[in-house]
C-alpha cells in the first residue's frame, strides 16, 4: 500500500506530455488489484464553504472498491494469515452495512477465500447486489433487530461452521492500518503548512482511533471533530456503552435512533470507538441533521464534481459547521468514506427522476427531427429473398424436434425477455439469431430475415412460432403467456409441454419500457430491429 508510486519527471522523452507540465507520478503496474488500495487523493474544495478557510476532503471512493474500508479489508485478512487464525480456503464471515463486506469480497476474490456477509435488510439493494456479483453470499437479518442483530448472526454462524468472523467493530487492526496508512498520507499531505482540524464519522471507529491516534503524536495542533447524526448523538452523549467482557457491545445504546447517514453510527458505541473517547483523541463533538447531510452530498456534486456516499456529506456538512467558527486561515480537512453509486435506491435518491421533466421535454422538442419519410429516390429496389431463404423458414417453424422457434437477433433485449420466459417456464425452444456469426457469411441472415418478414408480414422482432404458427413478438408472447393461450397452444402439440409457473410475465420486457419516453408509439415497444 505505500512506496509505490515512483518519480516520472522526464515524461517528454516518452512522448508524454502532461497535462499541465508538473511532475506525472507515474506507479506502473501492481503485482494484483489489493496493491491500487490506499493513497487516496486530498482535493481542495472551492465552490462550497466560506473564502476565510481551506477546506479539503479526503476521497476514499479512489479505493479500488470505493469506500474507505478496503483498506481494513485487506489489513484484516492479511493479519489473519500472518497470525494463522485465517487458513487457506477457509471461509470468511462479518457483519457489515455493506461497504466492508465490499471490500472484503474484493481481498477475497483475489486471494480465494469464500465469503458470508450479514447484513440488515434495510441497507440498500445495490450493496446486496454488487456483494452478490462479487461472489459473495448475503444473509439478511431484520431491520428492526439493527446493527446488533447482524454482529449476533454472524457470531452464531461463524461459531457453528469454524468461519473466520473479522470482528471489524473491535479488531485492533482496524484502527492500526489508518493509523499506518490514512493518518500517513494525511500528515504528509499536510506536512507543510499543517492542518487545524480533521473531522469524521464513525462506523466502527477505525478511521476515528487510527488516525486521531496519530495525528496527537505527529500534529497535535490538528482538532479531532467528531460528527455524529443529530438525532442519533451516543458517543458525545456521555452514556457508557454496556459490554462483554470481550469489548462487544452488550446491546443497543439508549440514544441511538434510525438515522439517514448508512455505515455510520450503528446502535451502539463500538469498542474502536469508545477508546478513542476514552483515551481523549477527540477535541470537538459536532452533530450534523440528516436532510443537511443529504443537502450537502448533492452539493459536493453539483458544485463540486465529488459525487460521494451521504456520510462524505455529512462530514463535510459538519466541516462546515467548524469553518463557520474557524480563524482565518484554518485548514479544515473532511474525510469523505464512500463512492455514491450504491445509493440509487435510497433517500438520496429520491427526488431524482427517471422521467423528462417539463424542461427536458421542452428541450426535447426544441430541434425538431425532420420529416421521417425519406423522398422516393427511385433507385434503390429491395434486396431479393432466396428460395433457399424460403425454404430455411418452412422448415424451421414446421420442424416437429423443436415445435417452439424464436427468430430474432442475439442482444435484442425483447427477445432476452422472451428467452428468460421460456427458460424460467422450461419451456425448450429454438433460438434462430440471424445476426449470430453463423449466419453472417454472404448476408445469409439478411435474407432469412427478408423472408421471414415476407412471410409474416411483420417488420419486427422477435417473432416466436408454436407448432408452425405465428404467436407474435415480445408483447403478444408475454400476453399469451399471462393469459394461458400459450399454454394451451403447447399442450396442443403433438408432445404436449407444460409450462412452469414464472413471475407476472409482462415483468419479463426490459424496465425502460415500463417508463415510455415521449412520443414513442406504443408499437414500437413490441419489438425493436435494434
Ligand atoms: N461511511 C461509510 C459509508 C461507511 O460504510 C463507514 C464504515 N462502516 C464509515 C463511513 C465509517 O468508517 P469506520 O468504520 O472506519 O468508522
């Protein structure tokens, strides 16, 4: 994670001329994925926050999985290898809102360790999804059971199977690698005129004791702001947290509340957390409001360009707070934890639309497209169907092996929608691409195409035959399918097909079909040529 980077200075002598004739660092190639984690950029902020500060944010979205907590997802694992509590191939278990179960599902793809993730159901969908993609198994615990209700679940299932849990909540090594890494980069970013104050979250209090660990020794002029929700205020509070004697929280703490602000503040004060409280490394408390924290992380967008997570807006909302208060001159520096694009599906996003509003319409309509009928030109004739063409249609569609044929092309999403009807249905058909590879040579897929729609008389795509009759395109498909006269048509054949059950059939066509732009014929969301 460090020394990488190496000098570039003579870049035009390669022929390489940088942007604006400063020094590239340039870091050549990494020996695997794990070693593009940490040294995340520090930028200044110029359009938000008052003229009498500088205000920086430090951006851990440049982490290879976009969150702060890749770096604690390698540092875990690899302590654990070092240690021989995690052995090769065993698999590995935590509790996570999402960000280090990312993480983590990167170090161990990389490294081949499978991985559990428990995560409460009511973070959002994307986290699920991309733990998923990333080869991940997710188990869900209920929201109303909150943050504790995933560590007990964990715990219970990496007891009962012998799995590696990560224990990120109380694992010193969580706050020794943003001790190492985070505060480094920090104080080398702020090695010459200095900083005045660092502001943070907490989630598990990593990034809070690791760096405000090192930022006493190294900067001790430098403020540890603490932000918290304001709704949800419970390490300011003063209430101890109750706990095992293993340092895990006992149960919820009486403060905590729902919050807007996901992967921070859990329910309770996790162990990273209450140490750095108790061993005095934060200087100021400073609550931030959850529709500021929302108002802000749009800002960092619109005004900035940073398009982060709601916690790197919150911090910064309460950074901004602190410049308010500051001296002329104070160097203010917001940790930003996470990337924003796994909050499509939360509040974030809620007064987004996915529709043209009356603007966008307006300008929609204000370059008009030309008239689509193209004048005659007289001299193009249509290209001629073979017999061979002709006769390749009759036999397909009347082949009695494969009674249910799909023509259409291979990407074409009206006929994905079909194809995954038919498989989730088990009903087995014959999917006949003409733009495949196979019928590329001398345009043999044109012309089965002319003479499909010559025979049909029908100029889209796909077109799905039962038995060597027409039943239509994507639409017309699904609606027989929803309606039963699909079913009917199968159990007519000669080797009569039953259908399975699948989803409401209509859900098969692509979403955006769903939300019709303006102006798009109704017909043309059948089946596209496209
Ligand atoms: N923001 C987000 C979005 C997070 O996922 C986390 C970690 N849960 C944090 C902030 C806080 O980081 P830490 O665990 O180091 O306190």
């Amino acid at each position: 994670m460090s020394d990488r980077l190496i000098e570039f200075a003579d870049t035009k002598e390669r022929g390489h001329l940088p942007p604006s004739g400063d020094t590239l660092r340039y870091t050549g190639p990494k020996a695997s994925i794990l070693e593009t984690i940490g040294e995340t950029p520090v930028v200044r902020l110029n359009n938000i926050g008052p003229d009498h500060v500088q205000l920086y944010a430090k951006l851990e979205a440049f982490n290879p999985m976009g969150s702060v907590k890749d770096r604690l997802a390698l540092a875990v694992i690899e302590a654990a290898e070092r240690s021989g509590a995690l052995r090769p191939g065993q698999t590995v278990i935590e509790a996570t809102s999402g960000n280090t179960g990312i993480g983590l599902a990167m170090v161990c793809a990389q490294k081949g360790y499978p991985l559990v993730v428990v995560m409460a159901e009511s973070f959002s969908l994307e986290r699920r999804k991309l733990l998923r993609f990333l080869g991940a198994k997710v188990v869900l615990t209920s929201a109303a059971e909150r943050g504790t209700g995933m560590f007990r679940m964990a715990e219970r299932l990496a007891e009962t199977h012998g799995w590696f849990l990560c224990r990120q909540f109380e694992n010193e090594v969580n706050a020794d690698i943003h001790a190492a890494t985070t505060a480094r980069e920090i104080l080398d970013d702020f090695s010459g005129d200095g900083l005045d104050y660092w502001v943070t979250g907490f989630g598990t209090g990593g990034t809070l004791k690791g760096v405000a660990k090192s930022l006493k020794q190294e900067s001790p002029r430098t403020k540890v702001v603490l932000v918290e929700p304001e709704n949800s205020q419970i390490l300011g509070s003063g209430i101890p947290q109750l706990r095992r004697p293993d340092g895990a929280a006992a149960r919820s703490h009486p403060n905590a509340r729902a919050h807007p602000v996901q992967g921070w503040s859990p329910d309770f004060v996790p162990k990273l957390a209450g140490d750095a409280l108790d061993d005095g490394l934060i200087d100021v408390f400073q609550p931030v409001r959850g529709a500021d924290a929302l108002q802000v992380t749009q800002d960092l967008a619109r005004k900035e360009g940073i398009f982060c997570g709601v916690s790197g807006g919150a911090t910064v909302a309460a950074a901004l707070d602190v410049a308010a208060g500051a001296p002329a001159g104070s160097t203010i520096l917001a940790m930003i934890p996470d990337t924003g694009d796994r909050y499509l599906s939360t509040p974030l996003f809620d007064h987004i639309d996915v529709d043209m509003s009356e603007e966008e319409r307006a300008i929609a309509a204000s370059a008009p497209a030309p008239n689509k009928k193209m004048p005659p030109s007289g001299k193009t004739s249509p290209a001629p169907i073979s017999e061979t063409a002709r006769a390749f249609i009759g036999d397909v569609i009347d082949d009695p092996s494969e009674p249910v044929v799909l023509f259409g092309f291979e990407w074409c999403e009206f006929c994905w929608s079909v194809r995954r009807l038919f498989s989730d249905a088990n009903i087995p058909f014959r999917s006949i691409d003409v733009d495949s590879a196979e019928f590329r040579e001398n345009d043999r897929g044109g012309d089965i195409l002319r003479a499909l729609f010559d025979h049909t008389k029908m100029r889209t795509v796909p077109q799905v035959f039962v038995g060597g009759t027409l039943v239509g395109g994507a639409t017309e498909v699904l609606i027989a399918s929803r309606q039963g006269n699909l079913a009917e048509r199968l159990a007519e054949l000669p080797d009569p097909i039953v259908p399975a059950g699948t989803k409401e059939p209509l859900d098969y066509l692509p979403s955006w079909t769903k939300r019709p732009a303006v102006n798009t014929p109704a017909d043309d969301l059948q089946g596209k040529r496209t």
